[in-house]
C-alpha cells in the first residue's frame, strides 16, 4: 500500500485537528 506524502500531510494534520479538539 503506497500512500502520496500530500496524504499523509492532510492525515497527520487531520489528526491533530482532532485531538485539539
């Protein structure tokens, strides 16, 4: 499974969306 780093971003940043909340 081969993941674009762009998607990894947007996870990474959803991520930390989510836990500030």
């Amino acid at each position: 499974m081969i993941i674009d780093t762009t998607e990894v971003q947007t996870i990474h940043s959803f991520y930390k969306l989510e836990s500030l909340k």
